[in-house]
C-alpha cells in the first residue's frame, strides 16, 4: 500500500498480490522474522521463463519481495534478496531477473542489478533487471 499510486489503483490491484494456495505450490518462499515470530517481510520465487531472460542464460525469477513498511531500511530486503541470489546458485543458474514495481526499481539498481533492454515494447515489463551471478 506504500506504492505512489492512486488509492483506487491501490484498492483494486492488491488482491492480485495476494498469494493462494495453488501460488504456494508453485513458488519457493522465504520470510524474514523479528524477535517474537512476527513475519516482516517476505520474497518468493520461480524459474523464470527463457524469454525473459538475457539471450543464452537460466535465471530464477524474484516474483515478489515485501518488508513491512514501517520495518524497511534496516537490511531486511536485502537479505531476502540474498536468499534468492543463494537459492539460485544452488540450482546453478546464471542470474537472478526481477520484475520490479517502479517504486521499487533503485532499491534494486542500488544493489547492483543491471537494467534489461526493453525487446519488445508488447511482450517485456519495462523494469526488468538481471543481477548475473559468477560460475
């Protein structure tokens, strides 16, 4: 809800963000927790569809990364982050791709991801962003 959209995009989009049952048998998810079991923040994951990678290259797609907002700043994204790139060298792949929200973009860019080149303006999100990780 801390995205800078109107509060009517807001209310509309965010069951859409919402993960189901069938959503946890497909991805791979990680939560951060605070002293006293509280979850503040969360990342899940996917393989990420050849297309939308860097031609030649296996990647994990980042499906989701969320810190309570009241709780960012501290290191907790970045963490979860961390368990992806970790979970993706696990499976040997090249890269991490995430398709990131626009508020959102230069929290990645900070963290070293590199924009992707916008192929096809009908088929590629816009923010795609590939963090290549070393064999």
């Amino acid at each position: 809800m801390t995205w800078a959209l109107p509060e009517r995009v807001k209310r509309l989009s965010l069951p859409s963000y919402r993960y189901s049952e069938h959503d946890l048998e497909m991805l791979e998810l990680v939560v951060a927790e605070e002293a006293g079991a509280s979850i503040v923040g969360v990342a899940a994951w996917e393989q990420a569809s050849p297309g939308d990678v860097p031609p030649g290259q296996i990647g994990l797609l980042l499906h989701g990364l969320y810190v309570d907002p009241v709780r960012q700043h501290r290191g907790i994204g970045s963490g979860l982050l961390d368990a992806a790139v970790r979970a993706a060298r696990a499976r040997g792949l090249n890269g991490l791709l995430v398709k990131a929200q626009a508020d959102a973009e230069a929290f990645f860019l900070k963290l070293g991801l590199e924009k992707l080149p916008v192929r096809n303006s009908r088929r590629d999100y816009a923010r795609r962003l590939w963090l290549a990780l070393a064999p």
